[in-house]
C-alpha cells in the first residue's frame, strides 16, 4: 500500500529498502522512480518557486562537514571527498546517499533556506 509520510516520521522508521513513488510538496504531487528522482524533483520545486538561487548556494549536507548536497559546480568543499553529481537547472546536487540520508539532507535544505515552515513535504514510499 502506498503510504504517506513526513520527512520526521521518516527518519524515525527503516527505510532502507524503501523507494519513493512521489514526492508532495504543497500538496502538489510529483511521481518519482527513486530517491535521486525524488531530491531531483524537490531542487526543481525549490528553483522553479524561487526558494532556491545562486545566492543561496553551497548547500552543506545534513553532516555539515566538507561536502555539498547542493551547489554551482559539480565538486564538494573538499574535492577529494566522493559524490555523484546530477544537474538540475544550471546547479548540481550530489546524490551518493541511503535513502534516509536523502531524508536529511531534504531536511538540512529547508533549514538552511529558513522555509521549514512554509514548505510542506510529504513522500509516498510503494
């Protein structure tokens, strides 16, 4: 059954075998066929409804050390430390995560574009 959650409710479950189907945001439905879809899906909302710009950018991931989930070039802080880069519009997001590390770091972008509260997501795992 596909059912939907949260990102908070998420991280507290296994959702290691987990794949998204969609994506809500807004209550707006995007279909997604994994969890690089899905984030693929979440920068495109982000950009496309100007939460996300240039300006904002290098979005740390959820560890905040030296690697990017979002940013200009395709290349972490430190450029020795792996990643699999994907294009969005004219950005790159790094992609090389489990599935409940994808839920963080979609979490760490909300905080640090201060829209947690405006942005409502949920995602349907089948």
């Amino acid at each position: 059954s596909d059912a939907t959650y949260n990102l908070d409710s998420l991280l507290s479950m296994n959702i290691t075998s987990s794949k998204p189907s969609k994506i809500v945001i807004n209550a707006k439905e995007y279909d997604t066929k994994d969890w690089t879809d899905l984030c693929k899906k979440f920068v495109l909302f982000l950009i496309e409804d100007n939460y996300l710009t240039e300006s904002n950018l290098p979005i740390y991931t959820y560890s905040e050390k030296d690697k990017y989930f979002i940013a200009k070039e395709a290349k972490h802080e430190n450029p020795e430390r792996d990643g699999k880069w994907v294009k969005v519009g004219n950005l790159f997001i790094d992609v090389k995560y489990n599935a409940s590390s994808h839920v963080k770091n979609i979490l760490k972008t909300l905080d640090s574009l201060n829209v947690k509260n405006d942005i409502d997501i949920k995602i349907k795992l089948s």
